[in-house]
C-alpha cells in the first residue's frame, strides 16, 4: 500500500510499536502477543493489528508476532535503517538544547522509555548570528541559514527542525521548502502553510501546558 493511503494517526503510532518491540527484544522475548504491543502502547490489541496490517502480515494468528522480524519491518518502513539526517534552524536556547538532548539520547543506556536515536542525526544548524555561525556545537556544525539549500544537498538533509521565533518561523519554512525539504518538525508557536507535498508537524509546549493548568488545582 502506498504511504499517500496511510492515515497520519497511524503514522504516528508507528514509533511506539518500534519502541514496543525494542524493548521487548532486549529482554530477549522471541514471540510478542498483539495484546503485549498494546498494553505497552496503551492501545487495544484489536487497533495493534488494525495497524500493523496496513503495513502487511507480520505475525501468525493464535502465535504472535516475531520480534526481531517485526522490528526490522518497523525499521524500514520508517526509513530508519539507514541513517536520517536532520538539520536544525534556531541555535538559541531551544536549539541548544535540542541539540544536547540529541547527543545525550544517543549516548545513554537504553531504557524501556528511550526513543530511538540511533539513526536521527542532526548534522547541521543555521541561524543569523555572527557569533554563532562557523562554530561546532557538539559535533554540529553551525551555518548561516543562507546557506541552507547548499547544506541540504552536502548533508544529505531529509527532516528539518524549526526552532525560531514565531515572527520568523514561516519565512525559515519556507526557505527549508526551497530547499526541498520534505519533512520539518516546528516549534513556533503559529500556524504555517506549507505544500501537500511537505509534511509538517507542530509541537507546541504554550498550548500543552496551558491546557494542563487546567488539571493543576
């Protein structure tokens, strides 16, 4: 099946029965249930298959699932066995520490909750200011965000990150856009335009935690 005939929620749920799984072949369980996937995920077994099926038929009725073979077909069906670059526009203090919390994912014991970095790599950063621009931060090399498209192509950039200001945020989309950019993840806290063909996601933590202040009596 096509990715274009995925719905995004599912999408979406790809990365926690990747995290399922991961877990469940470091403690060395050969065999998972539908149900095992989702009790971790917090979903329904009914939904695990549902999904999974989208995909293909990963697992044998009555049996389970293989692990070690369903995390090789969640790897790939993410494009996560090979590498995936990712370049950064903002190194303010956002960007710092998406950096830093990059780097320290990778480098940290695997634990039931980790992600799973080993294959996200930021490679490269763009912001405006001089005194940023041209040093290393942590491995990252760090550029002028005129520079985007050239990086993009030398780097191989297939996600970008946007960590700007608000006031800003569309116009970086856009130059990430131009720069064939396909998929960008944005902190900004405002809405963008971006073509069918791009796939933004937004995470924005004003929204999330005013909605929890709700809940904080």
């Amino acid at each position: 099946m096509r990715k274009a005939k995925i719905p995004d929620v599912v999408v979406r749920r790809l990365p926690l029965y990747l995290r399922a799984v991961e877990d469940f072949d470091r403690r060395e369980h050969v065999i998972v249930s539908s149900k095992e996937l989702g009790d971790f995920t917090g979903l329904t077994s009914a939904q695990v298959r549902k999904d999974l099926t989208l995909f293909g038929e990963f697992g044998k009725q009555g049996i389970g699932y293989d692990v070690k073979f369903l995390r090789t077909q969640l790897r790939d069906i993410l494009r996560l066995s090979t590498d995936v670059h990712i370049g950064l526009v903002g190194f303010g203090n956002l960007g710092q520490a998406l950096v830093h919390y990059h780097v320290d994912a990778r480098s940290r014991p695997r634990t039931r909750f980790s992600v799973s970095p080993d294959r996200l790599r930021i490679v490269a950063a763009f912001d405006v200011d001089p005194d940023k621009i041209g040093r290393v931060y942590a491995g990252v090399p760090i550029f002028h965000i005129d520079e985007l498209a050239e990086k993009a192509q030398e780097y191989g950039l297939k996600i970008m990150v946007n960590a700007v200001p608000a006031e800003h945020a569309q116009e970086v989309v856009d130059h990430a856009v131009r720069a064939g950019i396909r998929a960008i993840l944005n902190f900004a806290p405002v809405t963008l335009t971006v073509p069918d063909t791009v796939k933004l996601h937004s995470a924005d933590l004003t929204l999330e935690l005013q909605s929890l202040a709700y809940y904080a009596e």
